[in-house]
C-alpha cells in the first residue's frame, strides 16, 4: 500500500451507551505500532483537527486527506470503530481501518473482531473469559496480526468472515455486469435504518464494506469522502440514502457500482439482524444485484448452543461474506482462506 506513516484518529463509538473511550486510541496505536508503522497520534493529532477544525473524524474526504498528508506527514490514517460493547463489558465489537491520505482516500485494509466472553466455555467452562480487558487484549492482538500480515502481503488486504449457505440470502437476484473480475470502484452509501437499535445502519455498512474488500479488483472509497460528495450535493444523510436519491447521484459518483440498502432489524441481545442490499451500475443505472437477508445467530445449532453466533456483529459478517460470494464469484474463486477475518475466528 506504500503506507508508511499513519495518523490514529480519535474512535468512533456506534456501541449503545458507550462514551468516550482513551483506551480505544491507545489500542490503536499499539496495532498500527506492531505492524511496523510509525504513528502520530494523541495531543500532536488533537492540534491538527483544532487547528483545521475538523469535526467529523470518523472518515477521511480528500480535504481532510490533504491536510493530514501536508500538515502530519502521513501516508495514512487509522480508524478505529466500536460497534458493540465498551469500558467494562464481556462483549466487544470492533473494526479497524486503514485509509490512504491519497488524492481520492481508499480503504487499504479493514478487518473486524466480534466476541463475549462466553463465546468458547470448553471443557467445565474453563475457557470463559470474566476479565473485560484480556477480551480486548484479544481483539486487538487478532487485529494486529492482521494488519501485519496484509502490510507483509501475507494476506489479503480486506478480512473476510467465512461464507455459508445457513447465512445465504432468502431473495436475490444478480445480472451480467456483475461477472468478471476487472478492477472496479465501488461507493458504499449510507443505509436506512428503520431497526429500533441507535446506529445499526452504519454497523452494516462498515460489515459490507469490510467484505467487498475482501474481493479481488474491488476498490473501496473511504466513507468519509462519500459523505463529503453527499454534502456537497445536498443529499439528506438522516437516516440514510434512500434507492431514488442514489440514482440522482450516480452519475457524479467516480464509481462503478454504488451499493445501496436497508436495514430493518438488528437485535443486540439475540444476535439477529434483517436488511436489504442493492448494487446499482452507473453504466446503465439499473440495479445488477438486489436480494434480502435475515438471520438469528443460533440458525443451524442443533447441539448444546455449538456454532451459536453471539454478537449481530459477527453475523452480519456471516451474512454478508455470502452475499459477496453470491454476486461476486469470479472475485473470490481460488481466493482460499487467506482472506477470513479475525472476527470469524
């Protein structure tokens, strides 16, 4: 990726209830640090967002990605987001990040971790974790090694969740300009969120876009750079980006294919969540890929809660990683294992 230097921008909360975290960024650099980056961070980076007066820190536009590569010296930045859990809890849903403060910002490597506590009793319950702290010594451990293994090129850049058909969508369909494995460019938008869990919209996008980075040709534009073009175009970003209001845009949007969707529910506690995809061709401006997923994290237990997904988190994994095999398998054909995810460990 020819990403030498980074930035640890601060964390980003979507965890209910959750406030700020120091840890977060202190965790985040000691991944960025492990895996053989130099790292700015702390006061010198809190200077830089004062002095630019930058509020929004959880994506990087091209105005922001300047800056930081004039003012910091950085060839990227790290970010860091919270889905589920927080200071204290037997339960941690985390992404990380890592963009390019090139002239258009690309997502380089993305890769999760999801768990609680209870996820691996083993014999007499012995491996149940009661000390919120080595679970999140766990999570950034996998992350780290997964940040180290894409910069070594040990590994794909995007971390993939296994596939599987328990996790297969229950509608969808998909056209010919989705075949092949061309480089293309691919804009991930905001999804609607008519689920009754804070945020869970954006939960699904970052798992969408984590998977389709896991597909070989698939550029992944920052998030922050398409709430920046959206902005621009006063495109309402309440609650998401409605299929009409992408269509509006699609012809400004420097993408090939702009992904667009729904999420209907997401439930914490049960590891259950509902939601609907669509991929739009800015060729042809209709949609190639539509198709509508639900799944509870005990589908397809049978035996004394073995397999048992416990986090939304991870499902949505699950259920997205088939997704992307589904619409995309020239671009995962002999890609091996080399591409699962820390989370779906």
């Amino acid at each position: 990726s020819g990403i030498g230097r980074v930035a640890i921008f601060p964390p980003e909360s979507l965890a209910p209830g959750a406030g700020r975290d120091a840890g977060l960024a202190t965790s985040a650099a000691e991944v960025a640090a492990r895996a053989g980056l130099e790292v700015v961070a702390g006061d010198e980076v809190e200077r830089f967002l004062a002095e630019e007066r930058i509020r929004y820190t959880a994506g990087l536009d091209r105005f922001v990605a300047r800056a930081a590569r004039e003012k910091l010296g950085v060839d990227g930045v790290l970010f860091t987001t919270l889905e589920s859990g927080g200071a204290g809890a037997l339960r941690i849903a985390v992404t990380m990040r890592l963009v390019t403060t090139r002239d258009l910002p690309e997502i380089v490597w993305m890769d999760g971790f999801a768990r609680t506590g209870s996820d691996a009793p083993g014999l007499l319950g012995l491996g149940i974790i009661e000390d919120p702290q080595k679970l999140r010594s766990q999570a950034f451990d996998a992350l780290a090694r997964s940040l180290a293994a894409a910069r070594s090129g040990a590994r794909r850049e995007g971390g993939r969740c296994q596939p599987g058909r328990v996790y297969a969508p229950k509608f969808s369909f998909r056209l010919p300009p989705l075949a092949g494995s061309a480089e293309r460019t691919v804009i991930v938008l905001p999804f609607l969120d008519s689920s009754r869990r804070r945020n869970a919209g954006e939960v699904v996008r970052l798992g969408v876009i984590r998977q389709l980075l896991s597909a070989r040709g698939l550029h992944l534009v920052d998030p922050g750079e398409v709430r920046q073009v959206l902005l621009d175009y006063r495109i309402i970003l309440q609650g998401g980006v409605s299929l009409a209001s992408a269509r509006t845009i699609l012809k400004t949007l420097r993408a090939d294919w702009v992904v667009v969707g729904d999420v209907r529910r997401f439930d914490e506690e049960r590891a259950a969540a509902e939601f609907n995809l669509h991929v739009l061709d800015s060729e042809t401006e209709e949609i190639v890929w539509q198709s509508r997923s639900y799944n509870d994290g005990d589908d397809g237990v049978h035996f004394f809660g073995i397999g048992r997904v416990s986090t939304s988190s991870a499902l949505v994994c699950r259920m997205v990683a088939e997704i992307a095999a589904e619409a995309f398998p020239d671009r995962f054909r002999d890609a091996g294992s080399g591409g699962r995810t820390a989370a779906s460990r």
